[in-house]
C-alpha cells in the first residue's frame, strides 16, 4: 500500500534526511587508500547514535552492517570488514540508511579512493546524472515509467547500462515501501505518482553489461561482466512540480537544465 505524507510528516522525513546528508559527507571525507570498509561503517553507525537516531540497515532481513560498502564491481550490499582495505584508484560506494523520530531517509553516493581514471570519474559523474534526469520525472501526474526511462537512456547516451535486476523504492515509516522505482522503462507506463509520495530514486550504472550475480554471502551483488559500477541515491518528496530531495538539502533545481 502506498501511503501519502502530509506536510508534517514530510518535515519530519526532511530531518531525518538533513542528518543522513551529513553522515554520508562524513564517512565520504574518511574514503582514502588504506582505510578498512569495516572502519567507515564503524564511523557512520557512531555519527548516527550520537545524533540520536538509528541505524536503518543494522539486522535489516539479518544484514550485519549500519553502512554497504561496495567496491569496483560490487554494485550494492557490500558488508563492511577489517580485511577489505581501500586502494588507491578503486571507487566505492557508500549506502547508509538511517531512522530518526521514526521516520526513514535513505542515501547513497559513489566516490573516488585517492586518484582515480578519467573513466573512473566519468561513470560516477554520469550515474549522477541519471539520478537528475530520473528525479527531474517524479512530479504528480508522471510515472514510474517516466523515471526509468530517464534513467535508462541517460545511461545507454554515455556507454554505459542501468541496472535492471535493482530497484529504487517507496520510504517513509519504513525503509522499503510500495511502489517499486525501477532503473528502466517505458514514458507514460507504469504507476502514476501523487503529491505526498516519498521514494528513494537509486540508479545503479554498470561501465558494461547491466547483469549481476550475487555473492556467496547472499548479499553483495557485483556485475556479471566484473566491470565497474556505480551507485547514487536520495530520498525525495513528490509535488505538482519539481521533487524536494529530502537527503540533499538546500538543493535547488535549475529550471532551465
């Protein structure tokens, strides 16, 4: 069941997004070659019960770790550990989930380990991109088709491939709710959006083919292919015109882009 938030509730989700932005700026600005993934989860989970609020992905359906670190190939729901030390030219991306007063925020981003390849910098910024072309789609009266395929052709224009077998999500009380936000689509299909709705737009961009395997340890995903992947996400609230991005604030949108 999709729920519709009021103004209210809405303000109490920005919040909770306001302190996630800053977690995630934090553990970003620790990235460097030599650091553990387990070391940047350790410091995220710390900024989040300082703060007052609760680790959202902390026992998630058994998941071990308050942050997903995933590295080069790993495209999402890498488990944080002391042997898995950084190196120079990798990116990692960093997905940390946070509940605050009861209410949910949700962010990724992918960033750099010390000096990376232009191509390396290249797919994150474009992964960036798609996340703007897709949210630039989430107004009442669009659809879901509408984001996908925002986020899809995006991709597909720079050589790159959006991830089909993950999906963004609604969020609210809970961290995952309806409806589904896929990474692919068809404009003018699928669900139609309403004012009061909050999902979590999520593209995640493979530098080759967009299938994946899981790992043994039923959690990290990596692309089929071993190329590289990048992740970004945010929260963010639907209106008649465009979204607020609950878990980058202060942004705001160029209406001529």
């Amino acid at each position: 069941m999709i729920t519709l938030k009021s103004p209210l509730q809405i303000a109490a989700m920005r919040r909770a997004g306001a302190l996630l932005y800053e977690v995630l700026q934090t553990v970003k600005d620790a990235v460097k070659p030599g650091v553990s993934t387990l070391a940047l989860n350790d410091l995220a989970e710390r900024l989040i019960r300082n703060a007052g609020a609760e680790p959202s992905f902390l026992g998630y359906e058994g998941f071990p770790a308050s942050l997903c670190t995933s590295v080069d190939s790993r495209v999402v729901h890498g488990i944080p550990s002391a042997e898995e030390i950084l190196r120079e030219g990798s990116i990692i991306s960093l997905d940390c989930g946070l509940v605050l007063n009861g209410w949910q925020a949700d962010s990724a981003l992918t960033v750099p380990v010390g000096r990376v390849s232009d191509e390396m910098l290249r797919l994150i910024r474009v992964t960036e991109d798609c996340f703007f072309a897709g949210a630039r789609e989430a107004a009442a009266g669009h659809t879901i088709g509408d984001i996908g395929q925002a986020v899809a052709d995006t991709a597909h224009a720079a050589g790159f491939t959006s991830v089909r077998d993950l999906t963004g999500h609604g969020i609210g009380r809970e961290m995952h709710e309806e409806p589904t936000v896929y990474l692919y689509g068809q404009a003018g299909h699928g669900l139609r959006l309403r004012g009061g709705m909050t999902i979590a737009i999520e593209p995640m961009i493979a530098a080759g083919d967009w299938h994946v395997d899981e790992e043994d340890d039923g959690w990290g995903v990596v692309t089929h292919d071993g190329s590289p992947a990048s992740h970004y996400e945010h929260t963010l609230a639907i209106s008649d015109g465009l979204p607020e991005l609950l878990t980058l604030p202060g942004y705001v949108w160029k209406e001529d882009a």
